[in-house]
C-alpha cells in the first residue's frame, strides 16, 4: 500500500461502476460499439437488514436495474435504505426464460444488480443461469460479497471449518434423504444441509439411522430475534425436540466420520440379531445391551431403545 501511495495511486481503490478494463493492445474499438454493462451479484442479509454491507448499498443505488427472486421481499430493503432503483423479478420459474431480456440490456450497457431473496444469490436460490449466462456472453460479473446462512451457521457451530460440504437442501422424500445420507457416511469433512422445519425430526432419526451417533448443531433464525443454536448429540436432539415443528428456517450442521467405527441403528440391530442367533435365548435383554455397548462403544440408553422399537 505505501508502494502505491508514493506512486499517488491506490491499486486496491474500488472500482466505480462503468469502469471496464482497456481492450487488448492492437484491437481497436468500433467508436459506435457500446461496451456491456456489469451484472452484480449482490448479498444480501439473512435476516437482520442492519448486516446490509455499504457497498451493497451503493451499488444497488447506482445499477439501472435491480433483478430480484421476490420484487414484493426487496422492496423492504430497498425502502430501508431508501434505494429507488427500478426492479423487476426474476424468480425460479422464469429464470431461463427471463435471464435474455436482461442479457440485452447489459448487452447495451446498463448494469444490473440481481439480489435473491436472502444471502447470496446462487446458493440454494436463484442466480446460476443468470450469471452462467452473462459470462457466456463476455459480461464482466462482478460479486458484492455479504451475508450467508451456510458460514454464519457454520462460524457459530464449534464444528471444524477448514474442510466441509455443502449441500444445500436435503431431499424432501425420505427414500432419496436416506440414499443421499447413506453416500455421505464416510465422509470426513463438516456437513452442511438447509432443511425445512417440517421435517427436521425425521431427518435427525435418519442421521442417527444411517450415520451414528454423530455430533449435530440446528441454527434457526440466523440474525434474528429468536437466533438458536442447538448442539450436541443427535440423539440428544431428537429428545429436545421430539416430533414437534420448530419455528424458522434451519441450517443443519453434521459432524463428519472420525475415522472410528460409527455403528448406525441398522447396524446395532444386526449385532444383536447376531448374538441372538449365537447364544440362544441364555443371555438377558440387559446382557445383550451390555455385550453389544461393550462390542460397539454405542451408548446403553441408545441400544435399550433400539431394541425396544426394532
């Protein structure tokens, strides 16, 4: 930086929107051809509008366009922040059908913001095609980095984050949940899902299932009010939250395998079927547990009830 001082320029300045780098040396410009706007991917917050970034808000403020998932949902930030920017949507079902129209005018030189609903737009949200599109075509994408659910979720979880994966939302039928789950069973690295309320308690009984008895942390409502993390167990919490649907939208953190043998429901069950067939009926519903939790390092409690539902 002092470098760049002492040379009375500042190479990390911001660029100002319009600014496009020069043409390669020997190709000369047409002086009728228009340069293409730029299309910003804007964050924005997840919940609190006060973690909305100044540049964001500059930005949004200068585009000829904002593009968004829900034009009804921005308006609120744009209100808050007193942004007059025109709008127009541009949501799941019609995003490949409408990412032309807006191809167009970047085309013709104006620049566009495009905001989802929530966090930054691509992730689990609108925004692919858009953005797939427009580099297709030679326009500068420029991202205006913000909020996210995906690392607020995991920088709060005490989970390790040099190494995860995301995966965005869980599948919503409890065959293809499972499948995926099973898949992910060796898998070492922190895992990330979005999940619906609705079916947070059947998917904590799928992952202790199909991955053990792995170390789970549920954050809901991330920046608001009622912000909560759960951590622990999962089967500790299944027990917290039971059947019940809990209130706000979920990110779900799953300690990935340690490398020790993690035994699943499935698999409990077989060792005991095991030592069924092995010794007959000498040992006792107590012995059992306490041969298998001996066998296993699976808690008694989990095992008890295990073998009182299977």
């Amino acid at each position: 930086m002092e470098r760049n001082r002492r040379h009375g320029k500042d190479r990390n300045r911001e660029p100002k929107i319009g600014e496009m780098p020069l043409p390669p040396a020997g190709l000369p410009v047409p002086q009728d051809e228009v340069a293409p706007g730029i299309l910003y991917v804007v964050a924005t917050p997840i919940g609190n509008l006060d973690d909305m970034t100044i540049r964001a808000i500059q930005v949004l403020g200068d585009v000829h366009l904002i593009a968004a998932e829900d034009t009804r949902h921005t308006r609120i930030l744009l209100d808050r922040y007193r942004i007059a920017t025109p709008m127009t949507s541009l949501h799941d079902h019609i995003e490949r059908k409408k990412s032309g129209a807006l191809l167009e005018r970047l085309l013709k030189g104006e620049h566009i913001a495009y905001v989802s609903d929530a966090g930054t737009p691509g992730i689990s949200d609108p925004g692919y095609v858009l953005v797939r599109e427009a580099i297709n075509h030679g326009i500068r994408v420029v991202p205006i980095p913000g909020a996210s659910a995906v690392i607020t979720a995991l920088s709060a979880s005490g989970m390790p984050m040099d190494s995860f994966v995301f995966l965005g939302f869980l599948p919503s039928k409890s065959e293809k949940r499972r499948q995926l789950l099973t898949t992910l069973k060796d898998e070492q690295r922190t895992l990330i899902f979005y999940e619906s309320p609705r079916r947070l308690a059947a998917t904590l009984r799928d992952i202790e299932g199909l991955l053990g008895a792995r170390e789970v942390v549920i954050s809901r409502e991330l920046t608001k009010i009622h912000e909560e993390f759960l951590r622990g167990q999962v089967g500790t919490l299944i027990g917290k939250i039971g059947d019940g649907v809990v209130k706000g939208e979920v990110t779900l953190i799953v300690a990935g395998h340690s490398g020790v043998v993690d035994y699943s429901d499935e698999e409990l069950v077989r060792r005991r079927e095991k030592i069924l067939r092995e010794e007959g009926n000498t040992l006792s519903r107590r012995d059992v547990v306490e041969k298998i939790a001996r066998e296993t390092g699976a808690s008694r409690k989990r095992i008890y009830r295990l073998l009182l539902f299977s």
